[in-house]
C-alpha cells in the first residue's frame, strides 16, 4: 500500500496507475481528507468497504444540493 499526495498524482500518474497494477495507491487530498483508492485486485473490482457503504446515489446527491439552495434563497 502507498499513499500520495493528490498534486504527487497528478504529477506522476503514469508511475502510480502502474504502480495500482501491484499493490494499492491510496490519494489523499490534504484539504479535506478526500481520499479514492486506485487498484486492481484479483477480480478487477474495489472491495466494499465502510466509505462505499456511505456513499449516495446522484439523484440523493441532487435532491440535497436543491435543498440547500431553497434555504438559501428562504434567508434572504
């Protein structure tokens, strides 16, 4: 397992997107704490895990940011 920098990445890769091909590369973004996995295991696939679990679907994701919005423009 590595973990690089978000800016390592996109600087490099080529070098990590080979590197996925052996182990897995974890990149994290210093700001928030993002981080995505780039790897290959024997089924081609990620296995789930906790923050695959967290995830929402584009239309929940949709329906929030409308909310949001409508809140906003209530305030003013």
């Amino acid at each position: 397992m590595t973990v690089i920098s978000s800016k390592e990445f996109v600087n490099n890769q080529e070098k990590y997107f080979d590197m996925a091909l052996n182990e897995q590369v974890y990149v994290q973004r210093e700001s928030d704490n993002a981080v995505f996995v780039i790897s290959r295991d024997k089924k081609g696939y990620l296995k789930p895990d906790d923050d695959l679990r967290r995830a929402i679907t584009a239309d929940e994701l949709l329906k929030g940011i409308h909310e949001d919005i409508h809140k906003m423009f209530a305030k003013g």
